[in-house]
C-alpha cells in the first residue's frame, strides 16, 4: 500500500489485515454479518406492463424511437427500454399508451408522436 493510500484512508491497513475489503482492496461496511442481520435484499424490477386492448406491444429504443417496420416515430429518451403500447384509433392513426396513460397520438406522415392533454392538471 502506498503512502497516499494511508494518507487517504488511515484504517485501511487495519480493514486489510482484519480482512474487511472487497476484491478492489477497499474498505466496506460489515455491518449486517455483525449485527446477525439478514442479508439485504435485492431489487427485483416489476413485471412488463400488459396492454389487452393494444393492435401492437412495441419496445422504446436508447434513443427513443418506436420502430414500426422502416418507418420510425420519435417518441422520448425517457422512455428508452420500455415497453409502450399502440392501437390504430382511426385511419393511419395511432395512440401510443404506456402503462394507464395516453401519451400521444402519431400518423403516417408526421415522424414524432403529437401529445394529448396533460392527466395531471388539477380539475378546478
């Protein structure tokens, strides 16, 4: 260990010696194996949310696209990953859904998804 290393963490040597480091060399909590704690757990990500009454499940690319076929709508980086559903509402018009909320409604000429009103107004 070099001396910038002591200087920076002054109990490294004694977590090395009492064999408390990772595999990096170091230093980190024990403290769930010393109180007898169970060890924590770990997260588990939730189901695929399903869409019954959706023509097609589509899932959003890293850079936010829907990809249908050639064609490719711009719908939002936030969305990367997930999976978002689509339904044909009238002639060459789509409503794109994620989860119980409509996001927005796209067409075959307009490449980006138009959204629809805002579910988290305040009704006055």
């Amino acid at each position: 260990m070099c001396s910038r290393t002591r200087l920076r963490y002054p109990l490294a040597s004694s977590f090395t010696f009492m064999g408390l480091t990772n595999e990096r060399g170091f230093p980190y909590s024990n403290r769930h194996r010393s109180a007898k704690i169970e060890c924590p757990v770990f997260y588990q990500p939730p189901d695929e949310p399903e869409y019954p009454f959706h023509d097609r499940v589509v899932r959003v690319t890293k850079c936010g696209r829907i990809c249908i076929g050639r064609r490719k709508i711009n719908l939002s980086v936030v969305f990367a990953g997930q999976t978002v559903g689509i339904r044909e509402v009238a002639d060459k018009i789509w409503l794109v859904s994620f989860v119980n909320y409509d996001l927005g409604f796209f067409d075959e000429e307009v490449g980006r998804v138009e959204p629809t009103s805002n579910p988290f107004v305040p009704k006055l």
